[in-house]
C-alpha cells in the first residue's frame, strides 16, 4: 500500500517536521510504501492564475492543467492514502497549503465529473500552538476538522482522522514535556495506517458530546469530553454545561468496551463521582458510547455520547 504525504511547514527547525519524519518511519517499517510533497521544499506555487481560475469558475473540464498541479494529481491517483501533515496557523492550514487545494483539487478532478481515486484512507496530522482544551472551547477544533473534513477529504475518502498535537507553542512547557510522546504517537500512526480500523481501535486524541442522558444525569450537549488511550488505560477531561470540570480513568477491554470511574464539580459547586460501563458503537460513521452509569448515592441512569 501506499502513502502520499503532502507536508508544508516553513522550517526544519520545527516539531512538525519530527512529526513527519517519525511518521515516515512507521510507514517504512510498516512494510509499506510513501510518496512526499514538501510543499515548501517544492516551492510550490500556492496562487492560482487567472487562467486556473476561470476553468474552474466556468467548470470546464479542458485537458490543460499545470504540469505542478498534474504531477501531484497522479501522486493522490497511484496512492492508497492522502496523508496531511502542518502546523494550525490562524485556525487554518499554512496558505501554501490551502493554495495547494485552491489548485490540486480541480474541476474534473476532485470535483465535478471527477478523476480523482477515491482513497481508503484521509489523514490530517495537525500541530497547534494552543491546548486542546482551549481549542475546543472556543469551537476552533471543531471548525478546523470541519473544513477538512466535511469539505477538502469529504466524500473523497473511506476514512478519516484528525490527529492533533496540541500545546505544542515554544512558550508552553508542554511542547518540551510532550516532545517524546508526540514523536512516539505520529510513529505509530504511520506503522498502523493501514491496518484495518477494528484492529488500531484507539481513543487516544478524540473529542466526544452528549446527544441523551437520563434525568438524573448532568452531563449535556454543553459537556465536551476530551479522551486519551495508552495501552488498555482510558482516561478523560470533561467540561461544559453544568460541569466545571471532570475526569474519568478506567479500562478498555478485550472487546473494547469501557469501564471507569468519574468526578466531577458541577456549576453548584458540588462534587459528584460514579462509575460507568460504556459500549462504543459506530453509527452513521461516528463512534457513540452506550452507556450506563451509577452515582455514589446509587443512582443509576443511561446515556449515549458521540464523537464531535
Ligand atoms: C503564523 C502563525 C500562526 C499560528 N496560528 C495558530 C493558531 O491559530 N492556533 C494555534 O493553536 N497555534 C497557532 N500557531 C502555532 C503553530 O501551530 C505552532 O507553530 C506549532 O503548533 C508548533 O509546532 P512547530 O514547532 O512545528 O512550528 C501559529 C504559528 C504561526 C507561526
């Protein structure tokens, strides 16, 4: 199987650049093949001309395209996997490679009667300055993995996935704390491209919301959980709604359903904790959990969460 990489970062002084490299390594010790557009090594021309413009804008499917843009038209063709690797600037991919879209992903191509292979697998390995948290908060993730997504991979790809490595800015002691396990998580992330998803099942790095919950139960729509997988361990920030903040750690199981306990303080200023047993299942392409949880008090109830 094969990769293609289209990388775009403007400095080889730069933990992007680790991130490539380290993916790289898990490709080829993989046993499986890759093919890299360094878009900046390139020098590639993010500006469309007038004349792209026009063809586009009139859909005229005419045989002239740029050699540049028809060399990376048979890099995605002769791929089995796009795989997108940049740092966040302005909530966005750096210009060179939204300009990389603008012309690659062409009338006739990628859209309209379209040329372009429908690949098995999208993926985004995206850097950002900011903590998850922050991003989340603010609606930023969700935009971000939005436009690449429901628009660039949208129904180009089998499969998608957004893996971010966040808190990653020079000021943040994070960058340096999480150096090594961010290395270590875009390395496996190439080794496991292409194994089939039931056997990579990880939740390390996904972002989930309420959709139903039982009276009894606090968490909502408002409620973002932020979780993490090493190994068989599972754990979770949440917040939002009528949660401050909370927490859960537990296990995943052998058939990958979860169980763990959670805390958390409420907009009351109440401290509340229970357990939960919680079985994922993927619905309409999502992942939802199932779940049924118990207070301390010996309260029970269910609800169904869903990945954002
Ligand atoms: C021009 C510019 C804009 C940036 N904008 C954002 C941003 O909107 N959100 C964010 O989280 N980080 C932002 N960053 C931080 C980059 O994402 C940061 O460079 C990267 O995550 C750190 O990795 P690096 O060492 O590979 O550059 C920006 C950086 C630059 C240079």
């Amino acid at each position: 199987m094969k990769a293609f990489i289209v990388y775009c970062h403007p400095s080889g002084d730069s933990l992007t650049r680790n991130l490539k490299d380290e993916f790289v390594k898990g490709i080829v010790d993989s046993g499986n093949e890759y093919v890299l557009s360094d878009l900046y090594e390139m020098d590639f021309k993010a500006d469309m001309t007038e004349e792209e413009y026009l063809r586009d804008a009139y859909y005229r499917s005419t045989p002239e395209v740029a050699a540049d843009v028809l060399a990376e038209q048979e890099k995605v063709n002769s791929s089995d996997a796009i795989v997108f690797i940049y740092p966040v600037f302005w909530t966005e991919a750096p210009a060179k490679l939204v300009g990389w879209f603008d012309r690659v992903w062409s009338y006739g191509f990628a859209y309209g009667n379209k040329t372009m292979k429908m690949l098995e697998k999208g993926v985004i390995l995206c850097s950002a300055g900011n903590p998850a948290d922050k991003l989340e908060k603010l609606g930023l993730l969700r935009s971000m993995k939005k436009v690449m997504f429901g628009d660039r991979l949208f129904n180009r790809v089998k499969q998608k996935e957004f893996v971010l490595f966040a808190g990653t800015s020079r000021e943040k002691e994070s960058r340096k704390g999480n150096w090594d396990d961010n290395l270590r998580k875009a390395y496996e992330k190439g080794k496991t491209l292409f194994l089939r998803s039931e056997e990579v099942f990880s939740l390390d790095d996904r972002y989930f919301t309420s959709v139903s919950n039982s009276d009894d139960g606090e968490v909502s729509d408002q409620t973002v959980f932020s979780y993490h997988q090493k190994g068989n361990v599972i754990w979770a920030e949440y917040s939002g709604g009528r949660i401050i903040k909370g927490f859960l750690l537990g296990t995943i199981d052998e058939n990958n359903n979860l169980h763990f306990d959670y805390r958390h303080i409420n907009t009351d200023g109440e401290s509340k904790s229970g357990s939960c047993n919680s079985e994922p299942r993927p619905v309409n392409g999502k992942l939802r959990f199932y779940e049924k949880w118990k207070w301390a008090d010996g309260r029970e109830g269910s609800s169904v969460i869903e990945e954002l």
